[in-house]
C-alpha cells in the first residue's frame, strides 16, 4: 500500500489534540518548578510563581495546539505535493486477528 495523500484537516486536527496533551504536561513541569521558585523567593515571588503556575497549565496546552494545528496543515499539504513528485510512502499492512473475524469467508 502507497501512501499517496494525507488530508491536511485531519492530520491538523489530531496533531493540535497531541500537542495540546503534550503542553498541559510540560505547563505541569512549569508549574511545579514555578510554585517551588516561588516558595524559596518570599512573599512576592510566592504570589507570582502561584500566578505563573497556573498561567503555565493554561497557556501551554493552548500554544502547543495552535502551534502543533498549524505546523501539521502545513506539513500535511507538503507532503501532498512532495508526494505527487515522488509516488508517497510505501506501506506495509497485514491484517489483525479482528479484520479476520470481521471478513466473511471467501468461496
């Protein structure tokens, strides 16, 4: 099997779902690294590693997505036109024991 086109929503749409995933667990990394900054800096670096923290879990899903959307519309439509040069990626499939139970038998 050739691999000959990838529509480009699609492969945007997944991507921003997995590069959203992907930023709320590095906005966690910063959010725990700012919280522990903010505990050794005092009163104010308290308040403001508190306020980077939370702004970190909410921030970076959101600029991962965009970024990841994006960045996959455009890669997918390049690989489009890459592809009608060059013939695509060549596939290997074989069935899974599901596909066999699903087939009905040939005469």
């Amino acid at each position: 099997m050739i691999l000959r086109r990838v529509e480009p929503m699609s492969a945007a749409k997944i991507s921003a779902v997995l590069y959203a995933v992907l930023g709320f667990i590095v906005g966690c990394f910063f959010a725990i690294g700012s919280l522990v900054g903010g505990m050794m800096g005092g009163r104010l670096g308290g308040v403001f590693g508190g306020l980077m923290g939370i702004g970190a879990i909410v921030v970076m899903p959101i600029m991962y997505g965009v970024i990841g959307f994006i960045g996959s519309l455009i890669m997918a439509a390049l690989y489009n036109v890459v592809a009608g040069w060059v013939g695509g990626v060549d596939m290997q499939f074989e069935p899974s024991p599901a596909d066999a139970a699903r087939t009905p038998p040939q005469p």
